[in-house]
C-alpha cells in the first residue's frame, strides 16, 4: 500500500551540501530517522539503506510518501519534491565495512589541521564547509602511515539521526578524493551501534573502499575512544563542476 504521510518537511538552508541543495548524508538521516519511527532496526536488518536520486531543495516544501505498513520490516519511504523522488529508504543488513584500527583524538586533530580548504567546491557545506557558520566543521585529512584513511575531530550539537548521518557522510568523500574530484552521495547505507554522545569531542574515519567507473565506494565510523557507535557505507558519484549551479571554482580558477 502507497501512502502519503504526515506534513511537508522543509531542509534548512543551513544544513546544505552542494549549493542549494541538501547534505546527502543530513538528508539520508532524516529519511532513515523516518524510517526508523515506522520499522526500527532489528538484528537481522540493523542499518537503514538510502538511495539518493535527486539532490534536495533547501527552504522548499517536501513531502512523504510510504510503501507498506508501519512495523513491517519491508516497508519503504520517499522524500519528494512536487512528483520528484528525491531518496528512498529500508531496512538493511550491516554494511560489510572492515573498519581500519581505531585513530586516537590527537592524530585526528593532527590529520585535520592538514586539509587545504583552497579550491573546495561546496564551501557552504554543513558538514565541511569553512563559510558555514552552523556548519560541522569536519576536516578529514590523511592519517600519516595509513594509505586511504582520513579521520578528523567533530563534537556534534545533538545526537539526532540527521546529525549523526552528516558526520559520517563527507569524511568519506574525503577518503576518495573529495578535492580532485567533485563528488555527489548515490547510496548511504547507516547503522548506529551505541549510544552516540553529544557536547564532546569524538573522531569520525573515512577510508578508501575501491571504485568503478565513477563511481567511489567509502566508509566511515564515528568513534568514542576505542568504541565504535556508528558507521555507514557510502557510494560517491563523480560529477563535473557544471553539475550543481554556483560550485566554487577549482584551486587556481577564478
């Protein structure tokens, strides 16, 4: 059964990723954290799977649409835009993520204060945009010794799915080559392990999961000292500046 469900949701510009458009990885959150309240996580299906097919307008109206009925464990939901799915989420297996060793909060700190913020094409990020003033404030830069593998320092304001989703989603782009290359989220797949803490500092890893074609495959986990509390596996696709209007121009361009 298809569904329309609940009132419109409206993206604040704040937590934008390209310009204009919605953070993949808060807007993932938001359609899981939906998903949840209708079949929350089970042990066979812990993780929320997000498929992202249209970038998000930031300041609009966007609507529900729900497939199945709430408890089943097979029921999807859609985020649109007027007719325009925008993402779909279900229910999920664990990511098969083989996590690299943990990364200490001084090394992450480190890592960060390496990342050249030059040239980034969506400075107004949420997640790791320098002009965000609201913003993350995430700087996933490479771990010394540890080819692949980027890791930063994040104190998240709240641990609300949205939020917890932002933080695992550009440290992973990152890890593939955010920076050469302009990246948008395809598929974001999350699962959260413990209780995640608010107010302090924890470090988020992104690390290198192979590509094909344009496609870039990562994944990330946020850690609380040697405790894991949340990961996600994501799928990049390269796309061309010209893709989402008002990118920054490349290092050097004007």
């Amino acid at each position: 059964m298809t569904s329309p469900t609940s009132s419109p949701t409206i993206v604040d510009p704040a937590h934008q990723g390209p310009p204009g458009c919605g953070n993949g990885g808060w807007v993932c959150g938001l359609v899981a954290d939906r998903l949840d309240a209708l079949a929350p996580p089970s042990s066979g299906l812990p993780a929320a799977q997000v498929r992202l097919s249209a970038p998000t307008p930031v300041g609009s109206p966007l609507t529900w649409e729900v497939d199945g009925e709430a408890g089943d464990e097979g029921v999807t939901v859609r985020l649109l835009a007027g007719e325009t799915v925008l993402a779909t989420a279900r229910r999920a297996p664990a990511p098969p993520l083989e996590a690299p060793p943990s990364v200490d909060l001084g090394t992450a700190r480190a890592a960060a204060a390496t990342v050249d913020l030059d040239g980034h094409p969506y400075p107004g990020c949420f997640v790791c945009g320098p002009h965000n003033t609201d913003g993350l404030h995430i700087y996933a830069g490479p771990v010394p010794g540890r080819p692949g593998v980027v890791a930063a320092p994040v104190t998240l304001p709240d641990a609300d799915l949205p939020t917890l989703s932002a933080a695992l989603d550009c440290p992973g782009a990152f890890a593939v080559g955010f920076g050469e290359d302009t990246l948008l989220l395809g598929t974001f797949v999350v699962e959260v392990h413990d209780d995640v803490p608010a107010g302090r500092e924890l470090v988020v890893v992104g690390w290198d999961a192979g590509s094909e074609g344009r496609k870039r495959h990562c994944g990330t986990a946020l850690l609380d000292g040697e405790r894991v509390v949340a990961s996600a596996a994501s799928t990049w696709i390269v796309v061309t500046r010209e893709t989402i209007p008002g990118t920054a121009p490349a290092r050097g361009e004007s």
